[in-house]
C-alpha cells in the first residue's frame, strides 16, 4: 500500500485525484497505476485499470489469477468490474469512498452471488492516511477555485 501511496501523491502533483494502485504477483509489484484521465483525455485511465493492464502486460495473460490489487481508494464501478473480468484474487484498498465505492460504500459488486467471480476484499488499509490525501487535494483545488473567482487586490 505505500507504493500504492507514493504513486498517488503522483498523481496529486500532475493535478489528478490522488489515487494509486499496484498488483502484486508472488511478492513482486508487476503493474503500477497513478490516476491520469485528464493528462490522457481517457475516463477509463484510472490507477486500478493503468495498473491491470501493465500487469497483463507482463503476465502476457488478460486473465490475472493469484494477484492482489492494492489501490488508496475504493474502487468505482468500472474498475471492480475490470478486477472481475482479470479474476483478481485480492483486492486491497485504504479510504472508503461514499459516492462511488463499490466494495461496500454504496454497494458492493464482489459480494454479488450472481456473478461468476469473487474477489476476496480487505479495506480501511491505511485509511487514514489514505484519506486524509484525498481530503487535503481536494481542499486545495476548492480553494485555489475560489482564489480565482474572488481575486485579493
């Protein structure tokens, strides 16, 4: 997870919503993913899917059996249905997201009988830490939007 972290303050430094995801393999980090949607005008660039696809790059397997997936904030719709379709073994995450999160926030995908894969999910992993990035770049960006309607003289 401090990987993970590291490269969300990444992400926070090139003004992306700081979030950062590895996938580990037999105790190697083989995919690493900072969120870049506006640096790359690509909505589905979020650090989970970066990291998934580089670690499917190195596997040289879509399928990504026997991996966890460490990512600072709990996944969005589009990402757990992305860790469903690589059978992602494990998903870790640190803060909890109320709007989005769908590994128990407003719902949670991976306990759907329905579907055909389970990812086993640990959360709060640093959560404070986690969280407390979230909260400290997004008090930034509203205040330097307010710096800009209100100018001082």
């Amino acid at each position: 997870m401090r990987e993970a972290i590291v490269l969300a303050q990444q992400a926070a430094e090139r003004g992306e919503v700081p979030v950062g995801a590895v996938v580990v393999h037999e105790g190697n980090i083989i995919g690493r993913g900072s969120n870049a949607p506006i640096a790359l005008h690509d909505p589905s660039a979020h650090a989970e899917m970066l990291a998934l696809r580089e670690a499917a790059q190195y596997l040289q397997n879509y399928r990504l059996p026997e991996v966890s997936l460490y990512v600072t904030l709990e996944p969005c719709t589009m990402c757990a249905g992305a860790m469903m379709h690589a059978r992602v073994t494990r998903l870790i995450y640190g803060a909890t997201d109320a709007k989005t999160g769908v590994a128990g926030s407003v719902l949670n995908l991976f306990e759907q009988s329905q579907l055909n894969h389970h990812t086993q999910v640990t959360g709060g992993v640093l959560a404070s830490e986690c969280s407390t990035m979230l909260s400290d770049f997004f008090a930034q960006r509203r205040a330097q939007q307010k710096a800009q309607k209100c100018p001082t003289a």
